[in-house]
C-alpha cells in the first residue's frame, strides 16, 4: 500500500476553498480499509474512510478550508491512513494563508514582427512599491503571483535599428492575466525643429511613486527615430519624461516633454519661440588655441531626462541653447582644453522657468573663489567642520569653477592655532576638522598659485569667523567676493581709460558693514586704492587702466557685523590691450 503524490502543498491561499487529489495504490490481493486522521484538525477535511479493493487504487480529495478568521502565514499538518490490519500511510500537507488576495500573471513579449522575445520586464506594484517574483518557463514567458493592485509593467524590446520601450504605468490586476508586451504597439519618436542640427540621441524615462520610494524605467536610443514607444494610459502617481538632444556648433536643442499619467504619442513639432534660448558666450582665457567640450542635462525626477552628450565648440565662440521650460534644474559642464591638455571645468545648475531669451557668459574673468550653488560647502555639524570652496570660477555668480594643475596650500586655525591642513584638488578648497564645543574664532587660510594658464595665476584668501557646536548640520559663516568687469571674449579690457568692474559678494553671514579693493597693474608690485561705488545688487569699482599696462590684479576686503571678515587677492585677474 503507498500513496501519491508523496505530499501535498497548496500553496498560497488567500480566503477560499480549495481541493487537492490523493490517490492510493493497493497492490496486494486482499481489499483494504483506511481510517484517514488529520494533524492538526480543522484546517483541512478528508474522506474519514477509504476502502481500496486489491491491486487497484482510489483517488480522494483533500480539502483546505480558508477564511477570514484564518490569521495570514504557513501551516503545516500531516495526514495519516490506516488499517485494522497493519497497513499504514502518512504525507506532510501544506499551505501558506496571503494576507491580501493574490492573481497569477503571465508575462510574454513579442519583437515588431510579432516573434516571441525573451524579455527581462520590470514589474512594481505601485501600492507597496515591491517587485514581482518571476519564474521563467521554458516557452520563453514568465509567470508571477501578485497581490490584486496597480502595477508598472514595462519592458525593452531590442532589435537590430530599434528599440521598443512598452509600458504600462498603473495596470490593474484584479483576476489572473496575461500581459502582452508587444514592440507592434510602439510608434516610432519624432521630433521636428526649426533650425539645422544634428540629432544625437532621445531617452525615455518613466517614475512612479510608491510607499517604498519611486519605481523606474528607462529607454535610450542613438538617434531619435530609434527609440519606438508604446502609448499608454496610467495613473497620476505616474510620470513620463522623453528627452532628446540636438546639436551643431551654432545651435543647440535640449528638449524635455513631460508629462503626468500616461504615455502621449512619441512625435512633436516644439516651436522656438516657445523655448529658453541662452545666448552661451564662450571666452578664451590665453592666446593659444582653445577649445570647450559642453554637457548639459536636466534632472527630472531624480534621473537625468536627455541622453549622455557632449559637443566640442572653438573659444571665443557665442551659438544659441534652447531648452525646454520648467522646474527641472539644469546640470552644464564646460570642460575647457588647449589641444589635449586640460586647463579648467566650469559648472552650473540653473532653471528656466518660462520661455524666453537669456546670455550666459563662460570662461569670462575674473577667475576666483566661489559659493556657487552647485558643488560648493561650508557648513558644521555638531563639532565637524567641512569645506569645499571651487577657487576658479568664472564671473558667472552661479558657476563653480576647478583647475587641476593648481598647488598650495589650505590651513584651519583657531586663532593662532593650526587646528587642521587642508588641500587643493583640482583647485578646490577641501578641509574638515573636529572643532572645540566651545565659541571660537577661526581662520581658513588658502594660497594656490598655477600656471596652467595666465589668468588668475596665484589666489589668496582668508576668511575669519566665528562657531560654537551645534545641533544640526548649519552653514558657516562664509563668504567670497567675485568681481564681474565687461571684458571681451579674449578677457581683455582697454588700456588708458576708466573701466568699471561690477562687484559682489556672495555666501552666508550677517550684514556686510565695509568693504574695499585695490588694484595692482604690476602683478602684486604696488596696490592702489579703489574707489567702490553703491549699485544694485552689491557695488561697482571704478578702476583706471594705465596706458602702459598688460594686466590687472585685484585685493578686496569685506567685513560683516558679527566680526567675520573674508580677504582676496587675486594676480593678473584679466589683460589690458
């Protein structure tokens, strides 16, 4: 006498009843009686009785009983057969209560002509933000068990000149289905401009906020007719972002077509006049043969919404950047070379809220500390102390600018005291110390040199300040002036006449109470006094140019009202011609 199958598991039940089938094998020559009995009792009901006439079988049904009073998680028992006579079976029996009701799922893919793919989907339930387990079959399709709910299916479909980004953001499973990521469904991407450039590429992205945090998918392409999408309708929780880069050395197209809920049809026709456009000036910072290599980016939804670019432009050079309007913010890097040798980065983070037109200048002098918005820090938490001031900048008050060849040397003292050394990576400022509880006064002290390039050949500086502990991470009171003068494009200004340099100062501090500046005209030999007018936004020096002058190097001094101070002296900060 045996029994098959050996066990039985009935696997994941939410509230139902549902039967399993055990069958019993007589081999022998006489009939034989069972007595069934169940360990534990109640979960599970079977025949108490089976006869099994000889060298023949009886199949019986074994019955699970879930419902709600059944607390969600495994259970185990073992049923037991027997007879009067000696004969006896047993099995382990098994099944596992869900918690909330749950619906297989089959997932398959087809290519654009309708073959069958072997995808790797992302499926997410948007109600719990977890992943679906998948179980692949040997037909090529995946199977699941998921919880009833919203769910973003998506999947990649690649082919030779194609890829096919099939999603569906916010899909509905309420009974067993089956999903059809089929590559037929997607249209091809088109986007059509008004000025001659060349595509380099679109991206597809999709974000769904969930309770453990934003599901994402993403689609890239080489060239925009590449990237195929399937329209879809979603959930609001749900977002779609396609971006698409268009470049040439006069003009630039960085789109970004967002939109809430679904997936709209992949092809449009965005106007000009409804764009940013920055008018990007590009200066060259010496007399030899230069070049800057840009990137710009938006990030939306913490993902960056157009494809990797870069373009190679000559300095000086000026060309037009239109961007798509928003609250995303903008991440530009300008790498600036010599031939193969690199001189310099500058960065900036910026928004374009509306349309409209716009001048950004790059490159442009005076190059010199910065607390730029992007990739700048001076702040304490508890009793450490952290820094990271870019000390080559550009005049851009929202750049933040680095210069790998520079050397020096950074030092935090606590009055006389040395408290920490800092360094000078790529011409960054970068020290942290573990500060007394106690309120101090505290000078940062920093003297780099380079020469990489003419301009901005040694900058000094040193701030002082005063900090005790703190509870929470809190800025210090930094600050930095930046100097902004009209020079060209070959960052020169005109010998012999007055010339007028906008001046500000930027960081965190209490009120600024005085400030005042100096120029040299013979690279740090003599200072003269500058006269520092009032203007909006900070103040303008009124310099006067010799006629006999090659450069101009500046010193500045600000006080604000808590005794803070910071000090700059920047050498042969733009040319004279």
């Amino acid at each position: 006498m045996h029994v098959s199958p050996g066990a039985l598991n009935f696997g994941p039940i939410h509230e139902a009843s549902t039967t399993r089938d055990l069958t019993f094998h007589n081999t022998g020559p006489n009939p034989v009686t069972l007595k069934t009995a169940l360990d534990p009792p109640g979960l599970f009901t079977v025949d108490p009785e089976i006869a099994v006439p000889p060298r023949s079988t009886v199949t019986t049904r074994v019955r699970a009983d879930i419902n709600a009073s059944v607390r969600p998680g495994p259970y185990s028992g073992r049923l037991t057969a027997s007879s009067v006579d000696g004969w006896r079976v047993s099995l382990p029996i098994a099944l596992t209560k869900e918690a909330v009701p749950h619906r297989n799922v089959t997932i398959n893919a087809l290519d654009s002509n309708g073959n069958p793919f072997t995808a790797y989907p992302l499926c997410v339930n948007l109600d719990t933000g977890e992943r679906c387990p998948f179980a692949y079959r040997e037909d090529g399709t995946l199977r699941t068990r998921v919880p009833v709910g919203r769910y973003l299916v998506a999947t990649n479909v690649f082919e030779q000149d194609r890829v096919s980004a099939v999603v569906h953001p916010g899909l509905e499973i309420r009974e067993d289905t089956t999903v059809t990521l089929d590559a037929r469904t997607a249209k091809q991407s088109s986007v059509t401009l008004e000025r001659p450039v060349d595509d380099q590429g679109a991206m597809l992205t999709v974000a769904c906020d969930t309770p453990a945090g934003k599901a994402m998918f993403g689609a890239t392409t080489a060239r925009t007719p590449e990237l195929h999408i399937t329209p879809a309708a979603g959930t609001p929780q749900c977002r779609s972002t396609f971006g698409t880069v268009h470049q040439s050395e006069l003009d630039s197209y960085h789109l970004v077509f967002h939109q809430s809920g679904g997936i709209p049809d992949p092809t449009w026709r965005p106007k000009d006049a409804d764009l940013a456009a920055v008018r990007a000036r590009h200066a060259v910072q010496g007399g030899r043969p230069q070049k800057v290599v840009k990137s710009t980016a938006p990030i939306v939804d913490g993902w960056f919404a157009v494809p990797y670019n870069t373009t190679t432009l000559p300095q000086p050079g000026t060309r037009t950047e239109f961007r798509s309007p928003g609250p995303w913010t903008w991440y530009t890097y300008a790498n600036t070379f010599s031939g193969d040798t690199f001189l310099s980065q500058q960065l900036a983070h910026t928004t374009h809220e509306k349309p409209g037109r716009t001048t950004e200048r790059w490159n442009a002098a005076v190059f010199g500390p910065s607390l730029a918005p992007v990739d700048s820090a001076a702040h304490r938490y508890h009793d450490t102390m952290f820094f990271q001031i870019p000390l080559y900048g550009d005049q851009n008050p929202d750049h933040a600018g680095f210069m790998p060849g520079m050397t020096g040397t950074v030092g935090l003292y606590r009055d006389h005291d040395l408290l920490s050394p800092g360094s000078l990576p790529y011409g960054n400022v970068s020290a942290w110390a573990q500060a007394p509880p106690e309120p101090g006064r505290y000078r940062l002290v920093v003297d780099a040199t380079q020469e990489t390039t003419p301009l901005s050949s040694r900058i000094t500086a040193e701030w002082v300040f005063h900090s005790a502990r703190t509870t929470d991470q809190v800025p210090l009171p930094l600050r930095v002036i930046r100097f902004a003068p009209p020079v060209d494009d070959e960052n020169s200004a005109p010998r012999g006449r007055e010339f007028r340099v906008p001046v500000t100062v930027q960081g965190t501090g209490a009120p600024v109470m005085g400030i005042s500046a100096f120029a040299s005209y013979d690279e740090g030999g003599t200072w003269r006094p500058v006269h520092l007018l009032p203007a909006p936004g900070g103040w303008e020096a009124v310099l006067h140019h010799p006629a006999d002058a090659g450069t101009v190097s500046l010193r500045a001094t600000a006080t604000d009202a808590d005794g803070g101070s910071v000090s700059q002296t920047v050498l042969r900060t733009y040319y004279l011609k």
